[in-house]
C-alpha cells in the first residue's frame, strides 16, 4: 500500500464513493441530527471515531474471524467502540452528552459503519482499513455540516449557537424538523452527481 | 482447528465477546465515580438555578447547595431556600414525554402563585426538537411565570411561537416542530403545581 493508494482511498470517500452522495448510507442520522451544528460535528466526530478504530480491529482480526460469524463479530465491535464514545461523553462532555442523548448510541446502527466493515477492512491491511474508515467518516462529516450549516442558520438564525441572522430575519420552522434535511439532501445529490458526471448523467 | 468449524466458531465467539465486554465494563467502572460526581453536581446546579440561586464556580455551588434545607412533607420530599424576603420551595418532578422520562427540578414561592423557575435534569427527547426544552429559551419563560387558578399553560401545535406568550396569564411558548413534547411538559408541570399547592397552601 502507497502513499497514492492512501491518496485514492481518501479522494474516494470524500468524494467519488462518498458515504451520502454516492453510497446513500447513514441517512437517518443525517435526516435526525443535523439541524444543530454543534451536535452535528460531535455526532460525526463519533461515527469517524468508531468507523477508523472497528476497521483497524476488524482488520487486525479478519484471520481468525470465521465467515460464518464476521458480521456478528463486525457489529460486537463496532458497538464496542460507540460504548466506549458514550462513556467518554458521559465522563468528560456531560453536557454534550446531555443534549445528543439517545444519538449516541444509534451510532451502532449507522450504515456507514457495516458497510466499511464488509467492504473494505474485511479484506484490506490493518492501517489502510484505518484510514478508509478515518476517511469515510470525514466524507460524511462535511456533508452533514454543510446541510447543518444550512439547517441551523435559516431555522434558528445561529451558528454553532451564536446569533447571526438579524432581528427581523424569519425563523424557517420546516428547517428545524427532520423533512428539510430531505430537501437539502436531495439537492446536495444532485449538484454532486451533476459536477461528477459533468452534467452527462 | 478447522476456522469453520462450529467448535471454533463457538469458542471463538465466546472469546471475543468475552474480552470486549470485559474491556467495556472496565472502562465503566474506571469512569464511574466521574459520572456519578457530574450528575450530582448537574443535580445541585438544576436545583440553585431552579430557585434563581446565581452561581459561577462548582465550589460556590457547593457552599450554596449547604444552605438549601431539604424538609419532608406528606411525605415528598422539598427542597426549601429561605435566604430571599419569603421562602421558596423546590421539588424534583419525573414524567413522561414523547420518548422517555422527563426529570427536572421545579421552584415555586410560598403561596405557589408563580413559579421561580424550572430545569431539566434529564430526558430523552429528539435533540434540536422537543431536546430544546433544556435550552436556557425555554427555561427562562418559566423566570416570574404566574400561576392562573393553580395552571400554567403551554402552547403547542398551531399555536406556539404565535405571540400568546404572556408571563402575566400564566402562558408559556411551547416547541414549533415539538407538539408532543411541549404538551408533555405542560402536563407534567400542571401536576406538580396541583400537588406543590396541596402540600404548601395547607401549611399556613
């Protein structure tokens, strides 16, 4: 494995194959989870955590792991690894722990995390498994926190929680309940498909 | 050993969950006096700024919490400040909302006439939706909220974020895009103030 392989690893995930646009996974949290910006970047802070660290394991273990039972094995590790996310919040970020509540743990069932198990750390090297999950995770991340970025300012007129919009500006009620994220989703799909395939779908 | 084997199958499957719940329940215990330290200090907190006790550091919280007097009436248990012109009263309440149990702390004056003010302890409810209700916004309505003929009332559906908010007449907004939880909150906190009068308004 090269440092180009690597290079075509993370071009992929941020983009070609990317987790939203191209592979259409992880979709519920991005629906649930990204009218807050704050949130958003802790919640796939957490999925890129635990997609890098069950793809490294994964990969470590992918010898004795017989084929019967991967997939079992795949989630006992990956909810492994988001047990021990939500513990750390628990811990050491009450607060936010407090606000992202049951998300936290329905990281378990992010498609994103299975899907890098199956395809790519079942059948890769320990360190470039690590950095297809690290890189998957970003993929997802700065898809969800341009839609965040959206959601929150036109539905509550903040950033990050601090006021932007002026006064008079109308709250948008529809960006802060779960159908916008349809909306934006669909839209992001659609500029991405059409800049990939040069308008030549 | 064949890899495929159910032999192998079984005791490695039993190995491996073995060692990944035993690594699990490790780190639970090794963060646990952590966890249980935050809660009660996020329980001491909830209770000051429910009773408008302001507070900067954890120590001030500390030293604030010791001269809260807990008193036990009809067998519930208050939480009682005198250190303001009148004594007010706290209580811990518990209820329902849309996806778990809400708790919290409530705080009334003496005469349960208005409420002082409410936190959020924990809950369950959808983050950036019904979560809202642990958002300094919709606590702070509750700050001096009067209590109509013992009520309060909280907006919802069409109604919230329509303007009737009134602190005068008892009326909080309640959560656009969070109907159920709003209308979970109203209930719970029309409970305890029936129940917080019953116990206060019969002792003088």
């Amino acid at each position: 494995m090269t440092a180009k392989d690597l290079k075509k690893i993370s071009r992929e995930n941020l983009w070609f194959n990317n987790p939203i646009f191209i592979q259409i996974l992880g979709i519920c949290s991005t629906l649930a989870v990204t009218n807050l910006l704050t949130n958003t970047l802790i919640m796939t802070l957490g999925v890129t955590f635990t997609a890098a660290f069950s793809n490294l394991t994964i990969a470590f273990m992918k010898e004795w792991i017989p084929r019967k039972v991967r997939m079992i094995v795949q989630v006992l590790i990956i909810s492994f690894y988001v047990i021990i996310v939500d513990i750390l919040l628990r811990a050491f970020l009450p607060e936010i722990s407090k606000s992202l509540g049951p998300y936290v743990g329905l990281i378990i069932t992010n498609c994103i995390l299975m899907g890098r198990a199956e395809a790519f750390a079942q059948s890769n090297p320990p360190l470039p498994a690590f950095w297809d999950g690290l890189t998957s995770g970003f993929g997802y991340m700065w898809v969800l926190m341009v839609i965040a970025f959206v959601r929150e300012l036109l539905g509550f007129g903040t950033l990050f929680g601090i006021p932007i919009a002026p006064s008079w500006f109308p709250q948008w009620t529809i960006m802060v309940m779960a159908p916008s994220a349809f909306f934006l989703v669909a839209i992001l799909l659609w500029i991405a498909k059409n800049r990939m395939t040069g308008g030549k779908a | 050993m064949k890899k495929d084997g159910i032999l192998y199958t079984v005791v490695f499957s039993f190995i491996v969950t073995f060692l990944f719940v035993f690594l699990l329940a490790l780190a639970n215990e090794g963060t646990a006096g952590i966890v249980q330290r935050n809660q009660e200090l996020a329980r001491q907190k909830a209770i000051l700024s429910a009773m408008a006790i302001p507070f900067r550091t954890d120590q001030e919280v500390n030293t604030l919490y010791k001269s809260i007097e807990i008193v036990k009436k009809d067998g519930v248990q208050l939480y009682k400040s005198s250190q303001g012109e009148k004594a007010i009263f706290a209580k811990e309440f518990s209820g329902s909302g849309l996806w778990g149990t809400i708790t919290g702390i409530v705080s009334v004056d003496s005469e349960v006439s208005q409420i002082i003010g409410i936190q959020i302890v924990s809950h369950n409810e959808t983050p950036g939706l019904g979560g809202r209700i642990a958002d300094p916004w919709f606590k702070d309505q509750f700050r001096g909220l009067k209590v109509k003929n013992g009520k309060i009332h909280i907006t919802f559906g069409a109604e919230a974020g329509s303007g009737k908010a009134n602190k005068e007449e008892g009326v909080a907004d309640g959560i656009t895009g969070a109907s159920r939880t709003s209308q979970s909150m109203d209930t719970i906190l029309n409970g305890e103030l029936g129940m917080l009068k019953k116990i206060l308004g019969g002792s003088r």
